[in-house]
C-alpha cells in the first residue's frame, strides 16, 4: 500500500468484508457482496460452502473471494486442510485464511507445521494464503517461530486472529509480526476491528490488510459519518 494519506476509498481497500457466523444465510452473503461490491472493499470473506454464490454474487467486480481453510480451530488433519483449499480454489476462491495448527506449534513440532502449510500452499495453485496464527493462544516467542514458519512456507500473509479464540488483533501483536516477517511481507489484523479508529491504528503497527464485518462503519468513520 502507498503512504499517501488514507482516504475512505483507499481504506476500504485494506478491508476483506468478512462474515463467517455458522448460521449466516444465503440472503446474508448475498447482502455481504452488495456491501463489498458498493464500497469497493477489497475482499469478502466467507466458509467454503458460500464461495461459489459469493463468486457468482461478485461476478464482474474486482471483488475477491477469500474462503477460511481449517477454520476456526486449526485441529484438523493437514490433509483435509488441502483437500479444503483445492475444493475452495475449484469453486472460485481467490484466496484462502488457513488456521495454524496451534497446538503442534505450542508442542514444538515446527516440521509438522511447515509441511502443512506448505500442502496448502501448493494446493493454493499460486492464489494468495494468509495463516491465522491466533495469537491470543501464543506467546511472543511462539508468534515469531509461527511468521518464521509461514514466510518460509511460501505463504503471503501472516494474520492475528479468527475472531472466534478469546481475543482478536492488537496493536502489540500486529508491530511484533511486521518486525518479524519484515516490510514487504503480508500482515493481516482481524478480530475486534471495528471503527476507523482502531482501523488507523492496526495499518500504523503494520497491517497491510484487515479483516472485519464493519467496514462499512470503518469507512464511513473515517469520512466523519458521510460517504464517498
């Protein structure tokens, strides 16, 4: 992203529109694309099962399709994890959130991870791959072995949080992720941004990209409440 000052359109460029409630509806995702189609967010983001509507919703847009991967927990076996990205790459997906396994990081098995992230990433077929590393669960050590792990795994981003865990992104978190993978390397803040404000914030420490279903409350802070 540029440095030039942040207006509510370029804003809403950082913004992957975001809803993965289990039981959001199909007139709900449709309502997700309007919204990101009208304020030009960069992304939505939804479960696998909605990335073909949310495809054909954002059908001659530049909207992208994100669809989370191993969501929320990370728990799986990393071969449903690939088959769950090739299924989301088959059915439009323009880019995928995979959750780390959290608990084989904590146990020090980094060969097990690396592997896994890697499958992901091949089976990504070259579409952008952000790794939810959910710091919340993680200790500042462990968050710099995860961004080690995930910039060695060919991966795009590193990303904070699922929204789901016990706490979302902070500002400590975001500086500590930019620090490690360094300044040309993706950095999503998610979970718990909702105002312009902490918006403003999460880009300073870092992030190049963040994930919310307030966007539109983001953007229109920023523009004092007005539209652009």
């Amino acid at each position: 992203m540029s440095t030039a000052p942040l207006t509510p359109a370029r804003l809403a460029a950082y913004i992957d529109h975001t809803l993965l409630k289990p039981d959001a509806s199909l007139a709900q995702i449709e309502q997700l694309c309007a919204e990101a189609r009208g304020h030009k967010f960069f992304s939505v983001c939804v479960n696998g099962s909605w990335a073909v509507s949310a495809r054909h919703f954002l059908d001659g847009t530049d909207v992208k399709v994100a669809c989370v991967v191993g969501f929320p927990l990370g728990a799986m076996s990393g071969d449903v994890k690939r088959y769950e990205t090739e299924v989301a790459i088959d059915d439009g997906a323009h880019e995928i959130d995979v959750v780390l396994n959290v608990a084989r990081l904590k146990a020090g098995e980094d060969k097990y991870v690396f592997r896994e992230l890697v499958d992901v990433v091949e089976a990504a077929d070259e579409r952008t791959v952000k790794v939810i590393l959910e710091t919340c669960l993680l200790t500042d050590a462990e968050k710099v072995r995860a961004c080690k792990l995930v910039v060695d795994s060919g991966a795009h981003f590193v990303k904070t949080s699922t929204g789901f865990s016990s706490a979302g992104a902070t500002i400590a978190d975001v500086k500590l992720m930019r620090e490690t993978v360094g300044p040309d390397f993706g950095v999503k803040a998610s979970g718990g941004v909702r105002d312009a404000e902490t918006a403003l914030a999460m880009i300073a420490a870092g992030a190049t990209r963040l994930g919310t279903s307030s966007g539109i409350a983001i953007v229109n802070g920023l523009a004092g409440g007005g539209t652009y």
